[in-house]
C-alpha cells in the first residue's frame, strides 16, 4: 500500500530519523521505488554524469544474501522493506555522450554546445588519476543518497544510512563487477515500526567561519 505523500519541506527534513526497526508488513512496490530512484536521481553530479547505480534488495533470497554482510545491521535487513545498495561506477564516463545527446533530443541543450563540452569533458576526465575520479564520483552519489533520504521521506517512508558492512564483498555478492562498482553506502528502507531517536547538532558557529 502507497503511504500518504509529505508535501512539507520542513517536516521533511526536521522529522528525518536514522531508523532501524521497520513495519514488516509494509511492501514498497517495484513502481513507487522506481518513482523514488527516479526522483532521488534529479541530484546534482559532477557534469551531470550520474555515477550512481543501485541494487535494491528486497526479495527473501536477496536479504538471505546480505545478511552475513551487513553485520551489526540485522534488524533493517530483516524489517525493511528494502535495503538499496548505492555503488559509484567507475565507468560514469562510457555514458558521457549518452547523457548528453539525450540532452540535445529534449530541447535541453543546443547541438554546437553538447559539440563542445563533451570533447572538452571527456578530455579533462581522462587526465585524472583513477583516485580522484573515484573521488568525484563517491561526492556524487553522497549527494545522491541523501536526496534518496529525503525523496523516502517525503513518500511516507524511513530510512538508515548503514557504512558498517563487507564493502569488499558486496558488489561479487550481487553479481556485480567488484573493479567496476564501488560500494557507497547501504539504505534501509520502510515503514517506521518506531519514531527513532531525535539527535543533536553543533551549532552554526562552531561549524562555520565568516570571512
């Protein structure tokens, strides 16, 4: 069953929680996670190659698979709806001229200006070290994943963003090229079973310097 949507910004992004016990009985349907992928993926990205790629797992056999990887984790694994494996792709440039010719085909972008930035683009890329391409693409999908956070939020849904977990054997663990995909991050997903514990922040003056 589809939640009631959140239109408010600001409980939005005040009522986020980092949750980890879920409603087990609420199911995400793959097309109301495939509207929240796609709203997730208007954040932004280094010129607009989009380096993020995602596994969602939400199948018993998926689950059963992640488990003995997500370790201290095992409640949003079994509660959650779905856990979203987000990877970077060190491959992002092979769609460099896909991105931008659909930019063209939708009245985005004039057809002289894509002529140009892409061979300027692909040259700049091809001169960085695998390092700080890797880099750049793992800010992007950061950027990507909190958007996920909020998208989730505002369909009615919670979340947890989980770093502890096997990163060296998540990508061969869903059939995925281990070179080729970088993990990121893992994101429960589903109905909060509990309203989480509110946290605090430091304070804007002691994060921020005016110059």
């Amino acid at each position: 069953m589809q939640q009631t949507k959140i239109n408010d910004f600001n409980e939005i992004i005040t009522g986020r929680r980092s949750i980890r016990n879920y409603d087990p009985s609420v199911k995400i349907s793959k097309e109301e996670m495939k509207e929240i992928l796609t709203e997730a993926s208007l954040a932004p990205s280094s010129v607009n190659l989009q380096p993020w790629r995602f596994v969602v797992i939400d199948t018993p056999e998926g689950k059963e698979t992640l488990a003995p990887l997500a370790k201290f984790n095992q409640r949003q694994v079994e509660t959650s709806s779905a856990v979203i494996a987000v990877f970077a792709d060190n491959n992002s440039l092979d769609y460099l001229e896909k991105i931008y010719d659909k930019a063209v085909v939708e009245g985005h972008m004039p057809q002289e200006v894509r002529d140009q930035q892409v061979p300027a683009i692909r040259g700049l890329l091809e001169q960085m070290t695998s390092e700080q391409f890797k880099d750049m693409n793992l800010i992007d999908a950061g950027l990507v994943s909190m958007q996920l956070m909020l998208v989730a939020r505002a369909h009615g849904y919670d979340t947890n963003p989980i770093g502890g977990y096997e990163k060296a054997e998540i990508a061969e663990a869903f059939g995925l090229d281990k070179e080729r995909y970088f993990p990121v991050m893992l994101l429960s997903i589903g109905k909060a079973a509990d309203a989480g514990y509110q946290s605090v922040r430091l304070s804007v003056e002691e994060t921020t310097e005016w110059r």
